[in-house]
C-alpha cells in the first residue's frame, strides 16, 4: 500500500498559515501552499467534528474526524494539524498535531474554551470543513442563605450578586424570578449591566409572600453569542410577626409527606379558640383547622401540607402575618457508573414524587470557575413518577454531575447528591456528532 507524509517544505507551509493574518488572502496564501506541495493523496479529505456544540466557559470540547483516502492509500499513522481561532484573535493557531488511527480516525481535546472558537484539520494538500463550538459565559450567583426566612418591605430588602466569566463587561444582566402560575415561565424583575471584572449585583425587595424561584441570565453581547444562566436560587417569603398574634413553624422547606408544626402565641388569650386558614398558589383562604390557645395563650397546629402553603391563623378580629410553607419534591437520582470514555453516554435516572407528568428535570454539570453549578440537559417526568437521561459526556479528567428538578408553584426544588464522572480519553474510531441538547429557555427577556 502507498504512504504519504507531510514534507518539511509542507509542515513550514503549515507554520506559515498559523502565524498569518486573518482573512481573504491568508487563505489564499493556505490553498496556495497546500496545492504547491500536493502529494499521492491529492484526493483525500479531510473531516472534522467538534463536540459539544455550546460548552460553558472553562469547559473543553473534544474535536475529531477522519482521514478519507482511495483505496490503497495508507491512513492510519498519519500526522494531521489540528487549528483553532478564539473569537476576537487575529489568527489560526496550531491546537495539536494527532496521529490518525485505524481506518484514519483521528482526535483531541481543545481544553478550557472560554471564547467562542472556530476549528478545522489539514493533511497534505486537504482541509477539512470549519466547525464552531459556542461558548456559553459562566455565571455565578450569591444571594442570602436560602435556609432563613426572606421578608416582605423594603426594609427588608436583599443583595444578589455574582461574576459572569469571561468578564464581558456592559452586557446585559437580568433578575428573573419565576411565575406564580407556572411551570419554567420566566419573568425579568431587575435588569442591570455587566461591570468591571465581571461582576453584577441587584438589591432587590419582595412585594409579597410565597415561594420565590429567582435566577440571573446574561444577554448576548460583544463577542459572546450564546446566553449565560445562573443556577436557580429558592426562596421562602413571609411577612414580619405581628406580635398581637404571632405564627412560626418547625421547619420550611418540608419534604413531600414530611408534618410541621405550626405554633404561635396568641397575647392576653386564654383558652380562645384560634382558627388555622391556608391556600395554595393563587386560591382563596379557607379553614383548614381550630384549635384552642392554653394558659399561656399558646396554640398549635400539626399540618401535612402536599404543595407549599401560605397559611395565617385568626383569633376573634386579631390575624397573624402570612406564612409560606415550602414543600420540597422528593426526588432519587442514580447513575450508570462513575468512569465513561470521552464520547460515550452514561444513564442518570430516578423517580420524582409528586407525580406531575411533564414536569422538567435538570441534568447540571458542576462549573470549572468557582463552584455552583449550570445545566447541560433537560428531559421531563413520565406518567410513571420516572425519568433518565442517555447523555453524552465528551472532554477529558474529572467531571461533576448532579440531577435537579426545579420548582414550580406547587413545590420547592430538590437536587440531588453530586456523582463525579471520570472522563477518560476516546477511542477516536468510536466518536460521532450529537445532536444538541435540550436547554432551559431564556423567558420572557
């Protein structure tokens, strides 16, 4: 069977292109070059694939193809350059030179993508097609701990911050907070820029109670073309005691089928009957049980509330503040194995409780800048209480997966533990182009 190589004069053709400028002629200069040192394989070609199509910043994306020849020409053990440009550099550099393998497959990692990057191959008088992976800017949110009650006031009122990385200052920045009456239907509260460094900050106040699901997006901008989103942040809104006729509980959030207690302190009431009043989502209030206060005025209720509740207790013409009462989905999450090969799936799958059929389910990869984490996949709850995910894993190293079911208006968010992944280096034979995955939408921007 016939071989070729790359030549010295080639290999300094090569070089030529990477350092060139940009543009129009530094590609003629390349087909030029290419064609001047044609060899054996004039009718080869080259292919090239890079996945996943949108990484997060920080992130790597594995690039491959294959070296495509006539029959009786060798191409396995063949040395292809592999270039790359990141958004805003004014030329292709060299990214690595991979050998190819049986049948003239070929791969590498680009690592730590933090700008969009465009890539191609080339072998002798051959290059491949010019394929893009879009990066997503990573964007960390901090907020109060989500464990202690959030009040309603400006007085009341709370800081939001973060850093979107890269820092691509002057973009956009939004608060979102989630409706009320819906499912993953967004809505802007704040909106902001983009500072120096990266870095953004909303101080917001709560007009009223319930549960509170708030993120933050950053818009397109500059040279980066895909949207940032912020991991989802839950809240528990309640209003300040009136102290007349005080109302707590024992715990909020609660976990589906988990009782709380509700208790309270009713002043100068001795053996009053007290009346406890809830409503879910947007309903009206409506008696849910009585109760009568001791000595002391003291009462308590034992409730088991299946969806979160704002409930508020009555005593003759005196009413306590409104409570909200989070109740937080149940939710199991198990993983195939711990160890993939780059390019091959893993199985995460689970039940969640309760059952809502449709209900969107996050698969979330943790972020390389930082910690906290962004979401990578979605899928949804079947009839069943089930779900899973066949997703694809590409890249090299340790990798950090969680599985999450985001809140609704009818229960609270629950994430499940983390399952770190160890990616090991791909068989480039085996690797093929994915279709992209399913991700959060923006709302209502």
């Amino acid at each position: 069977m016939r071989s070729f190589r790359l030549t010295s004069a080639l290999a300094a053709a090569a070089t030529a292109l990477a350092l060139a400028p940009a543009g129009a002629s530094a590609a003629r200069n390349h087909q030029h070059a290419l064609g001047k040192h044609a060899s054996p394989a004039g009718h080869c070609r080259v292919t090239l694939f890079a996945e996943p199509h949108i990484v997060t910043s920080g992130e790597s994306a594995q690039i491959f193809g294959q070296l495509l020849c006539p029959a009786g020409v060798e191409t396995s053990g063949q040395t292809l350059t592999v270039y790359d440009r990141a958004a805003g550099a004014g030329a292709f550099q060299v990214l690595g030179t991979p050998t190819t393998g049986p049948g003239g497959f070929y791969s590498i990692v680009a690592p730590s993508l933090t700008n969009n990057t465009l890539f191609y191959a080339a072998a002798t008088s051959r290059r491949s097609v010019t394929r893009a992976v879009k990066v997503s800017p990573q964007v960390s949110i901090k907020g109060p701990d989500p464990k202690l009650p959030l009040f309603t006031g400006r007085t009341n009122a709370v800081i939001f911050s973060g850093v979107v990385t890269p820092a691509d200052t002057g973009a956009e920045v939004v608060l979102q907070r989630e409706n009320a009456t819906a499912n993953e239907e967004w809505g802007v509260i704040q909106r902001g820029i983009v500072g120096p460094g990266g870095a953004y900050s909303f101080t917001h106040a709560f007009g009223r109670p319930g549960q509170a699901n708030l993120r933050v997006v950053v818009r397109t901008h500059h040279r980066v073309s895909v949207r940032g989103i912020s991991e989802t942040l839950e809240y528990t809104i309640s209003q300040r005691q009136n102290p007349r006729l005080t109302l707590d509980t024992s715990a909020d959030p609660i976990s589906y089928g988990q009782p709380v207690t509700l208790n309270g302190v009713v002043a100068g009431a001795v053996n009053q009957p007290v009346t406890l009043m809830g409503r879910s989502k947007e309903g009206a209030f409506a008696p849910v049980a009585t109760s009568t206060t001791d000595a002391t005025g003291k009462y308590s209720f034992t409730e088991t509330p299946l969806q979160n509740t704002i409930y508020r207790v009555t005593s003759g013409k005196v009413s306590s503040a409104l409570l909200s009462e989070g109740v937080k989905y149940v939710l199991t999450a198990t993983v195939s194995a711990n160890t993939v090969q780059s390019g091959q799936p893993l199985v995460f799958s689970g039940t969640v409780t309760p059952v809502h059929p449709g209900h969107a389910v996050y698969l979330e990869r943790q972020n390389v800048f930082g910690g906290g984490f962004h979401v990578v996949d979605v899928t949804t709850v079947a009839p069943d209480s089930t779900y899973a995910f066949n997703h694809v894993i590409f890249g090299a190293g340790k990798e950090v997966f969680r599985v999450k079911v985001p809140g609704d208006p009818s229960n609270q968010a629950i994430a499940s533990t983390q399952f770190p992944i160890e990616v090991t280096p791909a068989t480039p034979a085996t690797l093929r182009p994915r279709a992209q995955n399913r991700l959060p939408g923006e709302g209502k921007v």
